[in-house]
C-alpha cells in the first residue's frame, strides 16, 4: 500500500473542492478514488487542520466499541467513521468490526 504525505493528501483534497473531479485528481496524483474521497471528507470536516492533527495509534476496546455502535447507530460507513472518530483508515474499523462479530469484546 502507498503511503502519501498530509501535504500530498490536502492537494489532492483542495483540487477536488476547486472543482475537479475525484477520478481526475485521483490520476493526477497516482492516489485511489477512495484515498482522495477520504481525504476531501477530512477537509470538509476540519478543514487543512485536520491534515496537521496526529491520530491516536492505539485504542481500548470501549473506544473501539463505541465507534463501531456509532456507526451502525447513524449508518455511517467506515469512512465517515475514520473521518469522524479521527481513525487513520477505515481498514482499522472494518478489522475492528470482523473481529467484534467473531468474539464480541474478547475479540476487541
């Protein structure tokens, strides 16, 4: 998987806001449509400062809990999840959610 700088995320996220298209911008920057649809709803969300805030790396199993009942609660899809609970990609939450339907908390 590539990485991408914040800096390279928020170019990607302000073109888009200018008004180019998420597969055009995804091409010009050799990112996915899903990493640049991510990083335009972090921008819309917080805006440059979300792209400069470090992310939490590790979480207990009543924070993991809480994100995966929000989720469901307001039927957020694992990237507005990751936007909204600041997670660094909605792989996590999607691990995070397999893992609680095999072993409820044990698997947190």
């Amino acid at each position: 998987m590539t990485k991408f700088t914040r800096s390279e995320r928020l170019a990607a996220a302000v073109a888009v806001e200018a008004g180019d298209s998420i597969a055009s911008v995804a091409r010009q920057f050799g990112m996915s449509k899903k990493v640049v649809a991510r990083s335009v709803n972090l921008y819309r969300e917080e805006g440059e400062a979300g792209f400069h805030k470090k992310r939490e790396a590790s979480y207990t199993a009543a924070q993991k809990l809480v994100v995966l009942e929000t989720m469901h609660s307001q039927g957020m899809s694992l990237e507005e999840a990751a936007v909204k609970f600041e997670i660094l990609g909605s792989a996590t939450i999607w691990q995070w959610e397999r893992r609680y339907m095999d072993n409820r908390m044990d698997g947190l």
